[in-house]
C-alpha cells in the first residue's frame, strides 16, 4: 500500500484504488509548511476524534475533493454542519466499505470540537483488505483492549501508533502497544510537533529494535510503500 505523512497525525493511504487521507491537519502545522494542502487528493477522509490537530483542514479538503468523511458519529455529523456533504457516522464497531472492512475501535482520549461541539467518543481504526491489514490508533494511551486486535480483528501487516507522549503513548508505551498487537512493523505518529511532544528519534528507533520491531520514522511529504 502507498503511505504518505503530511506530518503530526496525517497521512494517506492508497488501497483498493481509493484514496484515504487520515486526521487532516497540514495548515496549522508549522513542520509541514512545504505541504501544498490544495493538491491532496482524497475518496474518503477517515478522523479519529474531534481534537483540532486532526480536523484542522478536514472541512476544506472534504468541500474541494467531494470525500466521504468517516469518524465517530458526531464529528461525522458536525462536518456535515460545516458543509461537508457526504459522510458516514459511526461508533465502535465493523463495516464494510468498498475499500474493505474498516473498524472503529476503542481509544482513551477526549473528542471535544474546535468550536466546543460534543465529538462523541474518540477512535482508531483497523482496516482489513485484500492488499493488506492495518491499524491507526489515533490519540490513545497503551489499553488492553489492544490485545482484541490479533485475537479476534486482524492480522496486521502495520501500524501507525502515537509516539510523542503527554497527549497519548509516548515510546516505551508503543512499544508493548506493538506486542499486544502483535505487530512488528510500526509507523510513529503525533511526535515533534508540539514542545511537549518532541522526540530523540535514534533513542525511538532502538527502543524497537531491541524488542524485535521497526520503527518508521517518515519525512513529511516522503511516500513508501507498506
Ligand atoms: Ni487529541
Ligand atoms: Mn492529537
């Protein structure tokens, strides 16, 4: 699958020949400044939760592109407040969308909307597909629930998990996060963009490698292949 970071929680990934862009924030984020925000094409745009560094530029995009915004039920219906004109609300659970079966799942965070609206309850997302599994955390700390993922969700081929910590899971935490999901293939997000979120990135890196894993640390604006 093709992986873009647009840097802090955003990037998009190519699959079932769609384009899903992840927590759009590009505009507010002074690390991705070389980021052309009018070119990002987007099918759908998946939101985790209702915190401003991750629907910073959601409204904008979903008007330009026409996308299908995803996210909990309330963002979902806030955008559509905005002038975003499709979307599909959900809460914790399955569907099948045409780019395959995508999850909303548990993260223990807040939701709240820039402009105080209730967001509902904040998410990540597994998505299982025919070219591949993957699972987005979100903004979470470690949970338990985590451990669901292998068990009874998805095989994973990768994930992206917070790193930067205060907000969410700093690294130690990912690092038994990618145990209890049984994945060895890790892409850090929501790290360095923020003064309380800056991060060593070698000190991450080997964190990882002593337990087995890899960390993928992406340049903003850099795409790879997952
Ligand atoms: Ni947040
Ligand atoms: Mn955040």
């Amino acid at each position: 699958m093709k992986f873009t970071f647009y840097g802090h929680s955003c990037f998009a990934i190519e699959v079932a020949g769609k384009k899903l862009l992840f927590d759009p924030f590009i505009t507010g984020n002074e690390l991705a400044k070389d980021i052309d925000v009018n070119t990002i094409e987007a099918d759908y745009i998946l939101v985790s939760h209702g915190h401003s560094d991750h629907v910073g530029d959601l409204v904008s995009i979903a008007k330009r592109t026409g996308a299908t915004v995803i996210g909990a039920y309330e963002v979902v219906a806030w955008a559509q407040k905005q002038g975003c004109e499709k979307g599909h609300g959900m809460n914790f659970g399955p569907f099948n969308f045409e780019f395959g079966e995508l999850r909303y799942v548990v993260a223990h965070h807040s939701s709240g909307l820039p402009d105080g609206s209730y967001g509902g309850n904040p998410g990540g997302f597994v998505l299982k597909t025919a070219e591949g599994n993957f699972y987005f955390a979100g903004d979470t700390c470690l949970t338990l629930d985590m451990q669901l993922i292998p068990k009874y969700f998805a095989k994973l081929d990768f994930a992206l998990l917070p790193i930067g910590g205060n907000f969410t899971m700093n690294v130690d935490d990912a690092v038994i996060a990618s145990q209890f999901i049984e994945c060895k293939k890790i892409v850090g997000v929501h790290f360095d963009t923020f003064g309380y979120i800056k991060i060593d990135h070698q000190q991450a890196k080997d964190k990882f490698k002593a337990a087995g894993a890899e960390l993928i640390l992406p340049e903003i604006g850099q795409t790879i292949e997952l």
